[in-house]
C-alpha cells in the first residue's frame, strides 16, 4: 500500500526587497476617488544654478529677472492590476485569500514593469521617445560609475532633493562589484543617497530602443510617488460559477506612480567588457 503524501505548510516567504515601493512614498488614500481618472500635484522644483545679478537692488539700470512661468504640474494616470487564480472546490474559502496574497507579492515588480516600458497603456513612464539621454551615451555608453553620477548630479540640478537612480534588477551584482550602493534602512542607495530602484524590466531606452551586448539602459528621476487603492475581492457567491461550480478568485487594485521635477537616461556599458 502507498502511503499517502503528508500535507506540510509553505515554506516562508521573504517579501520582495530594493524595488520601487523601498525607493517612493507610498500612499494608501482613504479617498478612492482617485482612482477614477488619476491624479494631479504640484511639485516644488529648482533648476540650479540659481542665477544672480552683480546689480544692486536699488540699481534701477539693473537688469529683470528671468524666472519661470507658472506652476509645474505632474499628472499620473491609473494603473490597473489583478492576480489570482480559478479553482473547482467551493470548499475552499481560502481562494480569495490567496488571490490577496498573490496581488501582493507581485504588485511592485510589475509597476516597476509598466512604469519602465510604458506597456499596458501607461501614460507616464521612463522610457518615452523624448525622455533626456545624458553625455551623448545613446551612441557612447559611458562606464557605470560614471553614468551613476550624471544621474545624480542632474536629480540635483532638477529636483535640489533626493530622487531615485532606476536600474534593471538583473545589474545589481555590478552595482555591488563597484561598490556603488550602500543600504540604509529597507533601501540601496547610490554613493549621494538618492534610493535605487532595482526593476524587474526589459531594460529597454528611451524610445524602446534596446540595449547592445553587455549595456544596461539607467534612469534618474526626482522623488517618486505610489499611490495604492484597496484591494477588491469579490464575495464568494459572487465568484462562484455555478454552471460548472468554478470559483473565478481574483483581487484587483488600482495604482498611480508618478514623480516630481526630473527625468533621464544614460547608456552605460558594464564593467570589465571592452570599450
């Protein structure tokens, strides 16, 4: 006689660490309206160097002062998610809960996804046609250390705050070859202490344009922002299919990720590779 497999509980999980959510301001509004269309702020930016005049105040010969027009405006549009799984046993209520459970845990990696490439129909995202490609990198890749600090000192430049450096997840033991990342608290930052984010992306450019063999495409912007609503779940009498007695468990969730004041790209080429 066979003797039957014992049932065992799941190994532990460790959630998913150094990814966007460590690097943004996470927010769980209270008000779901947001979630409609999407949502607007007004950023606080500088352009430095700030200029001067060698002119007294009291000069009247001195010349005006050129100062921007208006009020920056960032709009982020809504992202929609959903996880879960379809199951034939209504004796099982825990269905529902395990599609919370999966939203969870693949909520961030999959922004970092959309956000990156644009896919699905985001409307905001790293890799738009126009989006700025620093020191002439998109024809000569420039070595990793040296397109960190582009993206920092233009986070300085366009925001005068800590943004978030972008890279894709699969570079990070080069960022740690060159010991270019230190953690402090739940996140790596990079040698000024703008937070990195390691994305689980295609890597692609500005434009779509794939990187060439032993390139990574790197980003910069200001301070990031997420936005999460809550998690919608279906009742199960709601879930249940009764013509065929099929539970559809699933969990959705809406986001909007955005960020203030700067964004670039720089095409570095790994290190130990031949120029």
């Amino acid at each position: 006689m066979t003797q039957p497999l014992v049932y065992v509980d799941a190994p532990a999980t460790t959630p998913y660490r150094f990814g966007l959510f460590s690097a943004a301001a996470v927010v769980d509004p209270a008000d779901q309206r947001e979630f409609q269309a999407g949502v607007e702020w007004e950023p606080q930016c500088v352009d430095a160097p700030a200029p001067t005049s060698a002119a007294a105040a009291s000069d009247p010969a001195r010349a005006p002062m050129a100062l921007p027009d208006g009020v920056p405006s960032v709009k982020a549009g809504v992202i929609r998610l959903y996880a879960g799984l379809t199951g034939r046993s209504v004796a099982r209520p825990d269905l529902l809960d395990r599609a919370r459970r999966a939203m969870g845990m693949v909520e961030q990696q999959s922004l970092e996804h959309y956000v990156w490439t644009g896919e699905g129909g985001n409307d905001v995202f790293l890799a738009e046609a126009d989006t700025e490609v620093l020191a002439g990198s998109a024809a000569a890749p420039v070595p990793l250390e040296t397109g960190v600090g582009l993206l920092e000192e233009h986070i300085g430049d366009k925001s005068g705050a800590l943004g978030a450096v972008w890279a894709p997840r699969w570079t990070s033991g080069w960022f740690a070859g060159k010991s270019l990342t230190r953690i402090e608290g739940p996140r790596q930052v990079a040698p000024l202490g703008n937070p990195l984010v390691f994305a689980q992306t295609t890597g692609v450019g500005p434009g779509g344009v794939e990187p060439g063999a032993d390139e990574a495409w790197l980003y910069a912007t200001g301070p990031v922002m997420v936005r999460r609503s809550a998690v919608f779940l279906p009742k199960l009498p709601e879930a249940l299919d009764r013509t065929d007695n099929e539970v559809f468990a699933v969990a959705e969730r809406f986001y909007t990720v955005g960020w203030s004041c700067a964004v670039a790209a720089v095409k570095v080429k790994l290190p130990g590779v031949p120029a």
